[in-house]
C-alpha cells in the first residue's frame, strides 16, 4: 500500500536542506545535496511509520 506526504523543504543558515514531514512528528532530516535529501526523507517516513505502528 503506497502512502503520500507532504514534505516541507528548507534551506538553513548553513546551505543544508532540511526536510521534515508536518504529519507525522518528529520526521525530518538533512542533507547537502537535494538527491541525497529525497532517500534520507523517505527512510525517515519509514521509521517513524514503523514507530507509530508498534
């Protein structure tokens, strides 16, 4: 079953992307590159589903 989230996506002071998904709290990471940002994100929504599932 395939679930969709919003993410919100920011730049900080220090030219990181940060990502963080306002459905499930807690849920964000960052990176340098917005590649890399994308598979961070989506193993982030993994575990925090995982979490909310236990």
């Amino acid at each position: 079953m395939r679930q969709y989230f919003n993410v919100i996506i920011k730049k900080d002071a220090d030219g990181y992307l940060v990502a963080s998904v306002p459905a499930l709290k807690g849920c964000h990471t960052q990176a340098k590159s917005y590649d890399e940002l994308i598979e961070r994100i989506q193993e982030a929504i993994k575990l925090c589903l995982e979490i909310e599932n236990e």
